[in-house]
C-alpha cells in the first residue's frame, strides 16, 4: 500500500503489477492511463456503464462546486486537455489528489491496480431512513480499479460486488459512522467506481466468478480494504 503523491516532487506513478500503465497528478486532476482498451463497466459521469477505455480522469473540485451540469464541465475540461471523450472515464472527487492511495498484485491468471482516494465528509449507511437529494454531488469515494486478466461480463459486475464489500468492511472497521444517524457508515453518499479489465490472450484461464472465495476476489478485496483506509490515512481520518 503506498501514497505515492505525498510528496511534491511526485508526479507520475508506474505500474509494476500492469505493464505499462501510468498514474499521473496534474494541478487539478489524476490520469490513470492504460496501454490498452480495457473492457470497463463503471458509475463515472463521463463514460460510464459498459464500454471500452483507456483513460480515467479523477478531477477535483472543491466542496462548493456547483453540480448542476457535471456532465458538460467535464466535457470541457477533457475537450482542454484532450482527452477523447469516446475513451476516457471522468469523475470528480472532492478529496485532495495527494490523499490517492494505491495497492497493486501479481499472480498466475490475474493482476491487478487499484487507486482510491476517500474522504467522508458525507458519510451514509444504505438502507437507513436519510436526506437524500436528486442531483449529482463530488464523489468522496472513488475508486479505480485495474485488472489484467481474461474475465466474463458477469465476473465482472462480481468485481463491483466485491469491491463495495471491502469498501464498506474499511469503513466499519475505521468506525465511520453516518454523518446524520451516527449510525455505522456503507460508504458516503457520493461514491464511484471504474472498473477495468484488459481480457488479455496471454491469461490462459477466464474468470467466470470473482466472489471472496476466489483468489482475485480475495485480491480485489484487499486492494480496496487497503487503499480506502490507507487514503482515510493520508488525510488523517484516525480510527474511531
């Protein structure tokens, strides 16, 4: 587990688990950069669902950005930096970008990246009786998630299922609580997450379930586990 931009003088991190890709912080955002279309399901405003990447943008913004048309200012900011908006995943994080915390693993049939930045200012328990909004607010938890690997369609919905388990098993163990019921938080009330997958010809085995009980699930589990309270970490969220 590492925060490889706590120090200014980061700016790029490689990937030593995925072969040629690339983590780099810019001043406003942080792009995550593969060296192939990854077969990506996602919640991203820009380029979400089920479609082919090779782009992620993780793009800050304070915590009194005006949400009404996220869609169109990332548009424009990807139009600005020109990034192709057919290949490139956009969400917005109201965490500070040095607070990015990653976790990579190698292994026999699968490898994987994963990078969280987490903030829990708006911390909710799903299912419990809360305000709720209709519009679109910063994400507090974003995570973006990497893997090499040959995986069904449905492995890779599993690959959600797992990830938001760990993401929530960090949370209860860090002892973040809902910041309206106090009572122990899911996650906060803005979260996303990309996932990503290379279907690579050189994996001789495809991954049809990606459960706790399975070795990438376990992997998938771990990075996220790891990465959520490793980012709560780096900004200093102590455990409760």
């Amino acid at each position: 587990m590492t925060t490889p931009f706590l120090s200014d003088d980061s700016k790029i991190y490689r990937s030593t688990a995925c072969p040629g890709l690339t983590l780099t912080r810019y001043d406003r955002h942080l792009l995550l950069h593969t060296p192939v279309y990854m077969d990506c399901l996602s919640s991203a405003i820009q380029g979400g669902g089920k479609g082919k990447i090779d782009r992620i943008a993780n793009i800050y913004v304070d915590r009194f950005y005006n949400c009404d048309h996220p869609e169109k200012d990332i548009e424009k900011l990807f139009l600005e930096w020109d990034y192709p908006l057919s290949s490139t995943a956009g969400l917005l994080t109201a965490v500070r970008l040095e607070y990015a915390a990653v976790h990579e693993e190698t292994g026999n049939d699968a490898s994987l990246f994963c990078c969280t930045t987490a903030g829990v200012s708006n911390g909710a328990r799903a299912g419990s009786e809360r305000t709720t909004y209709p519009v679109y607010e910063p994400g507090t938890i974003n995570i973006m998630l990497m893997i090499d690997a040959r995986m069904t369609q449905a492995a890779i919905v599993n690959v959600i299922i797992t990830a938001v388990e760990a993401k929530a098993a960090a949370l209860a163990d860090l002892g973040i609580r809902d910041a309206e019921n106090g009572l122990i938080a899911t996650g906060t009330t803005t979260d996303s997450i990309v996932v990503g997958v290379s279907q690579s010809a050189a994996y001789p085995t495809e991954h049809r379930y990606c459960g706790t009980a399975t070795d990438l699930g376990a992997a998938i589990g771990r990075a996220v586990y790891g990465t959520v309270q490793e980012s709560f970490k780096a900004a200093g969220v102590k455990h409760s």
